[in-house]
C-alpha cells in the first residue's frame, strides 16, 4: 500500500531478448585458410562484438590466434577433417569428421547458433543438407545473395543451391527471399519479383509462366510484383528476385564479372594523364564509396536458407574482410530468428492451392471427404527418417574448448 491509501502498481520488469548462441566458423574452408578466416574472425569479435567458435584443426588454429594475442579469448572445438577446394557434394560422406560437419553438429546440440564457411559450396551445402536437414514443408533449399542496388540492396535467390526446380519451389523461394529479405532489409512486406525474358505475364518458358500464375493468384502473404528482365536485377525496382539455382548461378557470375572489367576500364582511364589522375583524386571518397558498395565482400556471402540451421557461405577467396562480413550477417540473422521466420513464411503457404505440394496436404484440408460422402481415414505419420551411420556424434572425446 501506498501512503495516498491506493495499492501499489508492481511494474513488470523489461523482457531481454536472449542473446544469440555463437557462430561457428569453419576455419579450414577457403582458399586462404586458416590464416585468412581466422584473422577475419579476430576482427569479428573485436570491432563488431560477434561471439564466435572456431572449429578445425585446433593447433594451426591457435598459432592463428597468437598472432592477435587472441589465445584463450576466442572458443576452440577440434576437428579432424577438412573439405578441400577441390571436393564436391559426395565429400559430405566420406568425411563425417570435418570441420563442416562438426560445425553442424554444434548447430544441432544447440552450442552454436549458425555455420560460416568459405569452403566449396557444393560440400557445404551438401554436408549442412545432411546433417541439418530442411524444414519441414520446404521442398529444396536456396542461396540467397545481396545484390548492391539502390536505394537499398536486393535479394536474389536461387544462386545456385538447386538447378533444377519446379514452379511450386520458385513460390517458395519466394516465401524463403520474404523472411530473409524482413531482417536483412527491413519492409513488413518485400516486394517479389519472378526473373523472366520479359515483363508481361505470357512471357518464359513453361516453368517461368505456371510460377508467375502460382504467385500472382495465390493468398500466401507474397507481395508478388510481376515479372522482371535482366536489366533489373541492379535497378532496385524489387526487394527480392527469385528463379532456378542454374538461372540464378548464371546471372550472378555475369554481373561479378561485369563489375570487374568495369572497375578495371575505369581504373585505366583514370590513370592514363596527368589530368585524370588529378580528377580521380578530386573524386577519391565518391569513388572509394562506390568500390564498397559494389565490393562482395562487404555483404560477407550468400545464406543457404530452408535448413533447420542458418549457414553463410562465404566465397571460397574471401580474405579476412569478407569473412569478418559474414560473420557479422550470420549473428545478425540468427537474433533476428531467420529459422522461425522462415517457418511461418511457409507456414503461410497452407492454402488450397499450395498446401498439397508444400505440406502433403489436399485442398488445405486434413481429412477431405471421399466422393461417396465419407471421411477419408488419416494418412499414417512416417516413421522419422534415421541418421546416416556416419553422423558427427563424436566417436572420442574431443579436446576441450578453449574457455
């Protein structure tokens, strides 16, 4: 009570959010490692506060970590194995000890809350295929990757993940872009757009025009905005860009490649007179700014979304600034709860025209009725499907982290 003889209004205390689990990064992944992605890492956690374990081989890792005086300071798991440059998908197999794999098992065990890795994309996205595995009603997974247009970035998803797809899986790419692009980019509703050889409807082959009916006469929370060409994918005009992994693979490289032999005519230009190289001068933090802008590195990779797990793959070149980047998107992904988002963006697909191909389900029912007017019995529930025998359960107990 208090002295005016009213009773006393307790005041609820303030919710935190919880802070995120590390990010585990894959230290043995990439053309430059571990120097370079450990040197990326010390940077992480020194300028931007990203909690992190390093998992690989844990010597060359802490000989690393000496160089920053960073012994002791950053968490340590072993692994025996590395993926090479060099190995693909079928490496997910024959190496359940690798650094990718132990790194996954962290994601499982509920120690780490996402995977950095420059190593070959096709091992890394096989390897987290495996041992993540993909939410349930998401039919395949996709590399989202951070276009540099204005007035703020897009998304482009499928770079690469899964060439060969069907219109139902490029309706939820665009389900997959929505989630991504709500935490990456900020809108309540991210414009969507399906890339295409032109913009009106009747345009594309078989697949591009059934995916255009699909996300234009669905209610699946899409904010669909019609076909886009070529020449949008940097224009800005939508949030996210959705097509094929092959599309997709294809369209990115062209645009790296294009930026490149750009820079690189600029940069003759600019240096051949005395006068040029006066002006590039008069020019430098407008120039500087642009390089940044146009820089992969500074958006630190693409995301494999539609795994129970959030996985950055960075570029297998990457130096210590790209994985720096990525380490710093993987944190900010995993405490905007990328999983859970992209569980009720999908979730929202149950409809009476994607329910049956996202869910199983028939018509967005559970039970529809036979013809002659009786209930359909309920289909069993399968049994869950058994981990492969060469799962990362470690088989020897492994040095213990470094605290």
């Amino acid at each position: 009570m208090t002295g005016t003889g009213e009773p006393s209004r307790a005041v609820a205390p303030r919710r935190v959010p919880p802070r995120p689990l590390p990010v585990a990064v894959d230290t043995m992944g990439g053309d430059h490692a571990p120097g370079e992605i450990v040197a990326g890492a010390v940077d992480a956690v020194r300028e931007h506060g990203v909690r992190l374990v390093l998992v690989g081989q844990a010597p060359r890792i802490r000989r690393e970590l000496d160089r920053y005086g960073y012994v002791g300071k950053i968490p340590i798991v072993h692994a025996d194995e590395a993926l090479d440059m060099g190995e693909g998908a079928l490496a997910s197999w024959r190496k359940p000890r690798s650094s990718i794999a132990i790194a996954c098992h962290l994601i499982k065990q509920g120690r780490a809350s996402a995977l950095v890795s420059a190593g070959t994309t096709a091992g890394v996205v096989a390897t987290s295929r495996l041992r993540l595995k993909g939410q349930q009603g998401v039919m395949r997974p996709a590399i989202a990757v951070t276009l540099p247009t204005r007035p703020r970035p897009t998304i482009l998803l499928d770079a690469g993940a899964t060439a060969d797809v069907k219109a139902e899986t490029l309706v939820q790419f665009a389900a997959l872009g929505t989630a991504y692009a709500q935490i990456l980019l900020g809108p309540d509703r991210p414009t969507v757009g399906l890339l295409n050889i032109g913009a009106e409807a009747g345009k594309g082959n078989k697949l591009a025009k059934r995916a255009h009916e699909l996300l234009a006469g669905g209610n699946h929370g899409i904010e669909f905005a019609g076909n886009v060409e070529g020449h949008d994918l940097l224009s800005g005009r939508v949030d996210v860009i959705v097509t094929d992994g092959f599309t997709g693979n294809v369209a990115l490289k062209t645009m790296e490649g294009t930026i490149g032999a750009a820079f690189t005519e600029i940069r003759d230009a600019m240096t051949a007179s005395p006068a040029a190289r006066m002006g590039a001068l008069l020019q430098r933090r407008r120039l500087q700014d642009l390089r940044d802008r146009l820089d992969p590195d500074t958006y630190g990779g693409g995301v494999l979304l539609g795994l129970n797990g959030t996985v950055v793959i960075a570029h297998g070149a990457s130096r210590a600034r790209a994985i720096s980047s990525a380490c710093e998107l993987a944190h900010r992904l995993a405490a905007g709860r990328i999983v859970e988002r992209i569980r009720e963006q999908v979730a929202a697909t149950r409809t009476s025209r994607f329910g049956r191909w996202t869910h199983g389900e028939r018509d967005g029912r559970e039970n529809p009725e036979r013809a002659d007017g009786a209930a359909k019995p309920p289909a069993e529930t399968p049994p869950p499907p058994r981990e492969p025998a060469g799962d990362t359960v470690p088989d020897r107990k492994e040095p213990p982290a470094v605290p």
